[in-house]
C-alpha cells in the first residue's frame, strides 16, 4: 500500500536526522518543508507530533519543531534502556545462532581489533554496533529488534554532538564480546547470557562517567 503524506513527511524527517542532516537543534520550519517538497502543512505537522513523542523532536512555544539536543542525562538513561533490551535480545539470539554465525560474530569483533590497533575509532565504532546488531537479529521478536536499533541509531546522533570516551573501554569491550559468544557457544544458561550483554553495556557507562569524574577532578585541582 501506498504510504500516506503523513508517513512520507515522517520518513524524511527522521532519515535526515538519522543521517545528521538535521543536527541538534536544528529548527524544522514546516513552510520551508512544504515548499521542498510538494506536501502540504498538515501531514508536516503530523509527522512532528510523532517524532516529538518518539524523543527526536522538540516543539518549543514561540520557537517551532527542534531537533533534540541530547545531554548527559540522555545519554545515560539511553544506554541504561539499551543495555536492558540488548542483553534480552542477545538472550533471545542465542539458541538461534548456528556455528556459522557465532564464528562471523567472532571476526566482526576480530575486525574491531583490527580498527582499534590502528587507532581507526570510527571504523571501531560502525563495527561495534554491526556485531551487537547480528547478535540481535537472530532473536525472533521483531519488535524488540526494532527497539534496540532505535537505541543504537539514538547513541550514535549522541555521539555526533558530544564525545564520549574512557581509555582502555574499546579493548576490554573486546574481551567482554568473547565472553559472551563463549556462552552463547558452550548453550549458556539464557539468564547467564542476558546479565553479561547487560553487563557489558553497563561497563561502558560506568567507564565513562568515572573517567569523566576523574578529567572534572583532575581540572578543578589545577
């Protein structure tokens, strides 16, 4: 079936802030909309209120649709979210994987290695979230697929707008990876393999903000 205007109109709202097109704060002016594409104010203004209750917009009295500038606080209620749905989803996957998708699995996380050995953060990055995302897509409920790609695609527009970093978190990231496809390996007990996703996803916050507490610290002592 054909997508209604209202549908299109949200479709390429958010695609241009998936894509970073719309930054954070951006002002999305519904006549300037209209005018680039054809498509009238009212399925403009629907697609807002949807992308408002979704989290990725702000309507401000005064001041029209934002797009969302995420904070700390964001960023840590989003990975709190994640690690609880990742580590369901992986728990899910995991009697679902054969041999052959845990041995890709394993050289994705080779290939983070690889990134990281050559200081290629970026590269790190994409790869990342491609191994948590295979893991996730062998689990037979496709919402809550749904759900940790929005959280995935919410972390990384975070990114985008601020830099969040802990040295050493990347390589023990890794460890953490094989620790997990080694339960998953060996039919790990499901609760057993959805407290290490969790925890691994929990690990990464408390990295961060504990070497954000000692930067904070290390400048106050100046």
């Amino acid at each position: 079936m054909a997508k209604s205007k209202a549908e299109q109109c949200y479709d390429i709202l958010k695609s241009k802030i998936m894509d970073g097109t719309y930054g954070p704060g951006y002002r999305l002016v519904i006549d300037q909309l209209g005018r680039e594409h054809g498509i009238s104010s009212v399925p403009w203004r629907e697609s807002l209120r949807r992308l408002e209750a979704e989290g990725w917009v702000d309507i401000v009295p005064n001041s029209g649709a934002l797009v969302k500038t995420f904070d700390t606080g964001t960023w840590k209620r989003s990975i709190r979210l994640l690690a609880r749905l990742q580590g369901l989803a992986t728990a899910l996957a995991a009697s679902r994987m054969t041999p052959e998708d845990i041995a890709a699995a394993r050289g994705l996380n080779n290939d983070m290695r690889d990134a990281i050995a050559n200081f290629d953060t970026a590269t790190f990055g994409r790869l990342n979230r491609k191994f948590h995302q295979f893991i996730c897509s062998h689990c037979d409920d496709e919402r809550l697929i749904e759900l940790v790609d929005t959280e995935w695609t919410r972390m990384d527009i975070i990114r985008r707008s601020a830099f969040w970093y802990a040295p050493g978190r990347a390589v023990a990231s890794l460890a953490e990876h094989d620790a997990i496809l080694d339960l998953i390996e060996a039919g790990g007990d499901a609760e057993a393999i959805e407290a290490a996703a969790c925890s691994h996803d929990v690990n990464t916050l408390n990295a961060v903000l504990e070497h954000d507490e000692r930067r904070i610290h290390e400048e106050t002592a100046l």
